[in-house]
C-alpha cells in the first residue's frame, strides 16, 4: 500500500487510521531520513489508539511506553543501540511477544532479532513535489 501525503497533519492522519486498526502483537518498523515525519506519524498511531498524552522520540531512552490507549504502545529508537545485547536487558521479547503494539525506528539496526510477520512503514520525501509532501509505503499489513 501506498499513500502519499502533502501535509503533517495529512501524514499524521495515516498513524491514527493504522493505530485505529491496530491489534495486539502487532510490530511495526518505521523506516525513514532524519526529519521525515516519523515521530508525526508516530503521534498519528497513538491518537488511533486512544492515547492523549505527548507523544516524543525515544532517541535518548531507546523506548517509551504508553499505556493509556486502547492497547499499549511501545516507540522503539534503536538508533544508539551499541550490540543485540542491549535489546536484551531492556526485556524486547517481552514487548515485541507481548499484547500491545510496537513501533521500531531504526529497525534495520537490529534486523537479526526481529519477528518474521512484520509491518514495514517507509517515509519518503520528494522535495521536487513540495517540501511538505511523503510517500508512505507499508507492506505486510491487510489493506483495510
């Protein structure tokens, strides 16, 4: 599936439908350049899923846990991750196995102990076509 979006909120928009469509287990990896939108579409995911508190960028903390939404949802920056070993002590399987959601930026950095079923959100831009506009490609997820 392809969409394409030509403002924030519109990007945003595609989170919350996702988000509202989410089931538990799910795990997606948000690929995308620095400044691309993912921590829009990020907030977008969360609104589906009922959650009202800020939404931020894991960057520093590899993982924020939002709980108030209709199911968990666990923002995954693996961006700073040094080995697999880190991923270990902070207890992974026990969010990506779990009953929530999880959303992983930078996944490609940790590909080796991801799950088969995958949902993969790809953010690009294309400056040629406006400075606000995305190409949003997601594979492994049924078309609602």
């Amino acid at each position: 599936m392809i969409i394409e979006t030509r403002t924030p909120r519109e990007t945003f928009d595609v989170g919350k439908k996702i988000g509202e469509n989410a089931k538990p287990g799910q795990i997606y990896t948000l690929t995308g350049d620095l400044g691309v939108g993912k921590t829009v579409f990020t907030q977008g995911v969360a609104a589906g899923l009922g959650i009202t508190e800020p939404i931020c960028s894991p960057t520093f903390t590899i993982i924020q846990e939002y709980e108030s939404g209709r199911l968990p949802l666990y923002h995954f920056d693996v961006y700073r991750i040094g080995d697999i070993e880190e991923m270990e002590e902070i207890g992974y399987d026990d969010y990506f196995f779990g009953q929530g959601i999880c959303l992983i930026e930078w996944a490609n950095l940790i590909e080796e102990i991801l799950p088969e079923n995958l949902i993969k959100v790809t953010i690009e831009k294309d400056l040629e076509k406006g400075f606000d506009y995305r190409r949003i490609t997601v594979t492994g997820l049924e078309e609602a």
